[in-house]
C-alpha cells in the first residue's frame, strides 16, 4: 500500500515519461499506461490534498505531452490526452472515495459492535460483584445465626451427657443427638466457606459407612437392614458417600413423616453397579396435628444431582410406601458436564445483524440474477421457437406458384419468419413485401433460404437464397 509522502509524485512522473516515450513506438499504449498508474494512485491510499493536486497537474501534463508526441496534429494529442486524464482521475476518485466510504463504514460498524461488548462486560461485572457481595452477607448470616445455634445446642447437650443425675440411656441418647448437632455444625461451616468463595459444592467421600448411619437413628425407628459383607469395600469413595446421603435422607424422611413405622434397607451388586433400596411406610398425619415436620422438597432434588454427577439414578415410588432406588456404578466418579459458554446478548444481536445483512446481500445478487435467468430463458426459447417455427420444407415451397393469391399461399407458409433474415443478400422487388423462411432446422448454421414476394394480394417473386 502506498504510503504518504513523494510515491505519488514519483509514479506519476515516471508514468507520464513512460507514456511519452512509448507513445511513439506503441500508440495508445503510453496514454493507457497514465491512466493505471493515476488509478493506482487513487485507489490505494489517497495522498494528502497538497501532494493529490501536484499530482493531477503533473499527470494531466505528462498525458498531454504524451499525446502530442508522434501525433499527426500535436494540439489535438495534447488535448485528447490531457482530457482523458482527467477523465481517468475522476474516475479513480469516484473509486478512491466509495473504497474510502466503505472501510469507514465497516469501521465504525466494528467499533459500535466492541463498545457494545465492552459495555456488556462490565454490566456483567457489576452483576457478578453484587451477587458475589449478596452471596457474603447470606454466608455471613447463615454463619452468625444458625451457626451460632446449632453450636450452642451441641455444647448444651454435651453438658447434659455429662450430668451425672441423668440416667445413662438417657445420656447416651442425648450424645448420639450432640454428635448430630457437632456433626451439623461442621457441615454448615463447609457450605458457608463454599457460599463465599463462590465455588460449587464438591463430592466428599463418606465420613459414616452404611452400619454407622443405620446404627446412629433414634429409638422411634425400627430399621431392618441387609448389607452383604465387603459391601462397601467394592465401591468408590464418591459412591460410597452417595449411598449414605441416600440412606440420611431416607431414615430422615422417615423419622420426619413415619415415626414408630418399620423402615427396610437392602443393598446388592449387579455386575458393576450397586443398588441400594429404602422402603419405609407412608403414614398420614392425624387432622390438625402439628407434629409432622413440613417437607421442603429440596433433599431428592439435590440427591438427584448428585447421582447425574455420578452416572446414577434414583427412582422413587410412592404406591402405598415410600421406595427410594439407588444405582451407582462401584467405580462412579463425579464428572462435570461440559457446558458450553452461553453467547451473549450483543453476540446474538451481531449475529442477528449479520444475517440480516448477508441476507440483503444475497437478495441484491439473486433478483438480477433470477431477471436475467429468466431473460436469458426467455431468449433461448424464442431463438428455439422461431427456429423451428420458421421453416418452409422444400416439398411445400415448391407447391407455390406465382399468381397464387396471398390468402392461399399463406396457407403452406410457416407462422414466422427466420431471424436476421439475408436481405442484403437479394434486392427485394420495388413495390413488393418479401418473407424469408429457411428451408430446414438450423440453430447453428444458415441452410438455403426460401423467399416469397406478395405484391397486390398475390404471389409476384419466388427466390432462393443459397446458403451460406
């Protein structure tokens, strides 16, 4: 690309002494070669408005002096070249000026388009600050209210395990409920660093096996459990930790809607996936009892996840009992599903735009081109038609006589005449209308020519016209 500076004097210069020498030798040649060189100028870079102005002068006088160089008339060269000059420049300015309008244009499309991005981004962080600042306070407030509980009722309850004057049932329960309790805790401690780093909750290995969990229930559950021996032992820690979220959730569930009713766990390997089944009775709480805890639908959900992370399933079946059904691979690992990155608003607006524009493109193109289809059909059938159309076989020509009335004779000549009939060929009679018809099918080659004269209403002259 031409750069600002002497280039456009140069080229120029050495155009129009180029020109001038072979316009001797090589006619419009030299004239011809100013031109390119002017239009090369223009359409590359456009020079500044000083330098452009030398340059138009020096090329209208080098094509000058190239045109009276060798010319006949010296004048009339000069003035013819210096015309054309002009003539090229403004052309290559038209060029140079539209070249010119539409990078601007294409410009200022692609830094609208990046404002908009750049906006977009930092509407979207501003939104990730105030849910990141949302999401600290929420933490903060699980941390300083329930938090602050469930530790000052594991201390209470330790206290009251090591009262003497309690009975020692009584004290192991109240133990087994401030383990609970210190286990709850901690596990609220871990959501609520989770909650403020902003990080999804992980798969953690199981901290209780299955006998722990069944063994851990209160007394208002009776739990029949079948767990094959080295159950356990064949699976993964992830799927471990899967099947006692389960088994929590179920003996919860169960405790919660179910209490005093019989709950039955058993589990098996089926090649490489375990299973895992809960059933336990669906009692109906009396009319007006306040004692069923309310459920808040969110503990299957989230087990459901989590076994999709797995490659599990859970099914649950609610026909007279609650059925809970897990299946877990032994080796299962969490997998994250690949999700890719969702386009932005002004992603989708571009790309909107975008087709918008190459579907206008494509209409501009296809109209002409369907018109000139279509014209160009149009031209072949009727080259076609009239081809066919207009011949007169040499058996009926020569059934025409002259003196024969035209309405007769009309009746053996074809419906049209052949196109670029050879008129030139033959002098038509003064005073007579002729009509030209070839005498077989030739698209692509002129046969003999059959011509019939009419003159006052009957047949005057009958010619041939030898081909070619």
């Amino acid at each position: 690309m031409l750069s600002n500076g002497p280039w456009p004097l140069v080229m120029t210069t050495v155009a129009g002494a180029s020109g001038g020498w072979l316009i001797g030798a090589g006619g419009a040649w030299g004239a011809v070669l100013v031109g390119v060189a002017g239009l090369a100028v223009w359409v590359l870079r456009r020079p500044p408005a000083r330098e452009s102005v030398v340059a138009v002068t020096l090329l209208v006088v080098a094509a000058a002096l190239s045109g009276a160089v060798g010319a006949a008339r010296p004048v009339g060269g000069a003035v013819v070249g210096a015309v054309s000059a002009l003539v090229v420049t403004a052309g290559a300015t038209l060029c140079g000026g539209v070249v010119a309008a539409l990078r601007q244009r294409a410009a200022h499309r692609r830094l609208g388009w990046e404002l908009a991005r750049v906006l977009e981004e930092q509407e979207r962080s501003r939104t990730q600050e105030i849910l990141t600042a949302e999401r600290v306070a929420m933490a903060g407030e699980i941390h300083d209210r329930l938090g602050h509980r469930l530790t000052l009722i594991a201390v209470r309850l330790g206290r009251l395990s090591l009262d003497e004057t309690v009975p020692a049932d009584a004290r192991d329960a109240v133990e087994r409920i401030r383990a609970e309790a210190a286990a709850a805790a901690a596990e609220l401690g871990e959501t609520v660093t989770l909650l403020k780093s902003g990080r999804g909750a992980e798969l953690t290995p199981a901290v209780r096996s299955l006998r722990q969990v069944v063994e851990g229930v209160d007394g208002s559950l009776e739990v029949t459990a079948d767990l094959p021996d080295g159950f356990e032992d064949r699976m993964s820690p992830h799927a471990r930790a899967a099947f006692e979220r389960v088994l929590t959730e179920a003996l919860t569930n169960a405790a919660k809607h179910a209490p005093g009713q019989p709950v039955t766990v058993a589990a098996d390997v089926d090649g490489d996936v375990a299973r895992l089944v809960v059933r336990n009775a669906v009692v109906a709480p009396p009319a007006g009892s306040q004692t069923a805890a309310a459920s808040s639908g969110h503990g299957l959900t989230s087990l459901r996840l989590r076994l999709e992370l797995l490659g599990g399933e859970l099914r649950v079946r609610r026909e007279g009992e609650l059925m809970l059904d897990t299946q877990v691979p032994l080796d299962a690992a969490p997998t994250v599903p690949t999700v890719l990155p969702a386009p932005t608003a002004v992603d989708v607006a571009e790309r909107d735009v975008g087709a918008r524009a190459r579907d206008a493109s494509r209409r501009a193109w296809r109209a002409p081109a369907a018109l000139a289809a279509a014209a160009a059909l149009f031209a072949v059938g009727y080259f076609a038609f009239v081809t066919v159309a207009s011949v007169l076989p040499v058996e009926r020509y020569e059934e025409l006589q002259v003196g024969t009335a035209q309405r007769g004779a009309e009746e053996l000549l074809p419906a049209t005449e052949m196109l670029e009939p050879p008129r030139d060929d033959l002098p038509e009679p003064s005073g007579a209308s002729c009509r030209y018809f070839e005498a077989s099918v030739s698209p692509f080659r002129r046969d003999d020519v059959h011509r019939v004269c009419f003159t006052d209403g009957i047949v005057s002259h009958l010619d041939v016209i030898p081909a070619p």
